[in-house]
C-alpha cells in the first residue's frame, strides 16, 4: 500500500443542486449529488491524477482558503 498525502479541497454548491469539489494544490476538480459524494470522486480523480505525475511537495503549513471580493466593471 502507498503513502498518504494530506491535500486541501473546497466544496462550493453548484447548478442543479450539485457539489463541486477542487483540490487546492492542483487542478483537479469533481462533482456529486452531496458533499461525500463530490469528495469520494475527488479523492479517487486525484488518485488517478498521481498515477500520471508527481505528487506535489507538501507545504509545511496548510494553504489559506479565504473569500475575495472582486469589483466587476457595470
């Protein structure tokens, strides 16, 4: 069995009553019909993800997920 690697992801409402879920350090997102749902198919993109390519070196702190507010011309 491989080594785990603790990554970051977001999970935002989205149309039609779905969850997407991004991954924080790379990008790779995913939906489903819950929260659980999105996050299942996520991890397991990401499993896939890491087959192909490196896996990226993990930062000794955790990454800041804040809100941000743009000013869009009218």
């Amino acid at each position: 069995m491989g080594r785990t690697v603790r990554l970051t992801a977001t999970v935002t409402p989205g149309d039609g009553g779905l969850y997407c879920a991004r991954c924080v350090q790379v990008e790779v997102a995913c939906e489903g019909h819950t929260v659980d749902e999105a996050l299942d198919r996520l991890r397991r993109a990401l499993e896939h993800h890491f087959e192909h390519r490196p896996v990226p070196h993990p930062s000794p702190r955790p990454p800041i997920v804040v809100p941000i507010e743009v000013r869009l011309p009218d």
